[in-house]
C-alpha cells in the first residue's frame, strides 16, 4: 500500500489503490513545492505500464524530497490518467501548463506524447522522460523534449541484428496504427540495411480487445518471426493464437511491452526475445539499480522492480538533477528548468545520461535479453 503520510490521493473510490488514482506529493509543512505533471495509461490495456512508470517517478521525487535535495523543498507529482487515449493526454498537459508545473514528465503514450507537441513547444515547458521510443517525438528540431532512453531506431538496430545472424528473411512488423509512420520507417531502414525486407506489416488497436484477425494475417505470411512495437496485451494474445497453431518461428518485442509482458510470457511458459532501453533490474551491483530497489520499496513495499519502473525511476532522478542544477541560480522557474536540463550531463551510478545542444537523447543504451519458458532473462 501506499504510504498515506507522503501522498494525498483524490477521492474515497480510489484510495483503495485502483491503478488510476491521480496521485499527489503532499507539500507536507515545507515552504517549497516543485511541482511537476504527468499523465500516464493507468487504465485500458497500458494500466500496469503506467502505474509502473508512475511509481518509479515516486520512489525518485519521494527520495529526494527526504534527503531535501533542494533545502526545504518537496518533489510534487500530479499524476493523472489518460487511458493511453491522445485527447485525455493533451488535456492533462495542458492543465499542467496552465498550474505553473516545472515539466511534464514520464507520459506513457509516445502517441499521446505527439499529438501534445504543438502545446508544449508553444508553451517551452520540458517534456522528461517519455516512456517511449517513438520516433514522432524524437524530431531534432524539437527544443522541448528531453529523453533519458534510447528510441525506437536503436531498438530495431539492435533486434535486425539477431534477425539477420539467425538467418531470417520472412519477416512479419506488427505495429500500433496510431502511432507515427515515423517508426515503420525506422524499422524499414533497420532491415534494408541489413538486406532485408518486411514480408507482412499489420497495424491494430491498442485497446482492442480481439486479435483473432491480426494473428490469421500474420501466420498466412508463412513468416520466420515477428517483430512487436505495441503494448503488451496485443501481443500476449497475439503469441497465444499463433503458438495454438504451432507457430515455429521467433517473438521479438521492443522495450515498449515493458515489464508486463515478461511476466505475461513466463506465466505462459512461451519464450520471446525483447529489446532493453535500462539496466537489468536485479543487476544490484550498479549503484542505480541498487538505490532504485530501496527508494521503490520505501514508496511501494509490494512492488516489484523491473525494467518499467526503472525507467520511471530514472526519469525522476533526471527531473531532481536538473531542478537541483536549477536551483544554484536562485529559485526554480520553468525557464531556469529548462536551461539546466538542456546542458545536464550526470552519471546516475551505471547509467548516463547526457543532454547535448545537438541531442535531446539523453542515452543510447540497448541491451538485447531472451525471456526463455520460466520467465529468466538469458543472453
């Protein structure tokens, strides 16, 4: 459960811990409140991935804020629900806006992440930590958005490799139809270079609830592997229909299906191979992984620690960094905010991540894992 004496939660019906409660950093009696938004899929089939980010995020800003990072300041986070739908995100974000928050940070949607550039850029509020690679919103003319994971361009680099040494050449992209051409294209120019071609594209609903359709596309393409650029749900369903047909080829995801899908793929005993944008969660010998294990038990003692609440994680001790490299030039403002992250360069115990006037990525870090039949990461 959460620890009622640092966060304030809305309403009755949602202290009972329902994954979409807006949660609140109470400002306790210190005098300074660093207030900073996110929205996030804490319903719909992303609910897990964003309460996970989310939760990261306030094993960060919780930590911090004992440790009084800034003196007599406190970390706040408005996290408030979206469902993963773009119209919800943009008007959370603007609400942001409107309060006076520091940054938005940790939007869980990269398609919801996009259609909320042209308030953002207009407004030159930051955009921390997008738990997303999404190539829409990685755009170099971009002077607002900051991220602290490698995108989605890495990923497919990294994923054709191993697609190429096993000899595969029938190859089968299934994509999410809201999200930008920008990664279809990423991913086309990932394979060509490697010689390849894509053998069947299919693009579904996030939310959708049957994808009897996308697994009968996929599976009349007499396909050698598949490769994954949605949230889990789809593909967890997707990877039982085909393995009901024995299906003999290989399941790559990008690191987009987050911890949920490990799980998923362990319970099923069904193997898949996955792209990594953080370090593995349980390498406790890295001093980040180590202080995230303990600052997330402190905020969440039922959580568990996996790769999506790591980067929750890290994005929160990239907002405390820059606000503390704010805070040595007076008060911290939006602007001032801004500045600091736009030079930030910090080392978090094992994990980099350094902000450039020609790069708004913070890290390329890809670390390509196998999750075989019980659940273990191997490779």
């Amino acid at each position: 459960m959460i620890h009622r004496r640092r966060f304030l939660v809305a309403t009755p019906a949602l202290a009972a811990g329902a994954l979409g409660a807006p949660f609140v950093h109470r400002a306790s009696a210190q005098s300074v409140v660093l207030k900073f938004g996110q929205s996030a899929s804490l319903t719909g089939g992303q609910a897990r991935y964003g309460a996970d980010v989310r939760d990261g995020i306030l094993a960060a800003f919780d930590a911090a804020s004992r440790a009084e990072v800034i003196k007599g300041g406190r970390f706040e986070l408005v996290a408030l629900d979206d469902g993963g739908e773009k119209d919800r995100c943009k008007a959370n974000v603007k609400g942001f806006i409107d309060s006076g928050a520091l940054a938005v940070v940790g939007l869980t949607s990269g398609a919801a992440a996009e259609a909320c550039l042209s308030i953002t850029e207009e407004a030159h509020i930051p955009v921390v930590g997008t738990a997303s690679g999404n190539m829409g919103v990685r755009d170099p003319k971009l002077t607002s958005v900051y991220h602290v994971r490698a995108g989605y361009d890495e990923e497919y680099r990294r994923m054709v490799h191993y697609v190429k040494d096993f000899g595969m050449t029938r190859v089968g992209y299934v994509r999410l139809k809201d999200t930008s051409p920008a990664n279809e294209k990423a991913m086309e120019a990932a394979l060509e270079a490697r010689g390849i071609h894509l053998t069947e594209t299919v693009s579904l609903d996030r939310n959708a609830k049957n994808f009897e359709a996308e697994a009968k596309l996929l599976l009349a393409g007499n396909l050698q592997c598949v490769l994954f650029t949605t949230n889990a749900a789809p593909i967890v369903s997707i990877v039982e229909l085909m393995a009901r047909e024995r299906f003999a080829g290989f399941y790559f995801s990008s690191s987009f299906a987050g911890q949920t899908l490990i799980d998923a793929m362990s319970q099923r005993g069904i193997s898949i191979i996955m792209s990594q944008v953080m370090p593995r969660p349980n390498a406790v010998a890295l001093p980040v992984v180590k202080a995230f294990q303990q600052d997330l038990a402190a905020v969440r003692k039922d959580a568990k620690p996996g790769y999506t609440n790591l980067e929750g994680y890290v994005a929160g001790r990239v907002v405390v960094e820059a606000t503390r490299a704010a805070a040595r030039g007076g008060p911290v403002t939006r602007a001032r905010f801004r500045e600091s992250l736009a030079g930030l360069g910090v080392d978090l115990g094992g994990y980099p991540v350094q902000f450039a006037s020609t790069s708004s990525s913070g890290s390329r870090l890809v670390d390509v894992v196998a999750i075989d039949r019980s659940g273990r990461l191997i490779g």
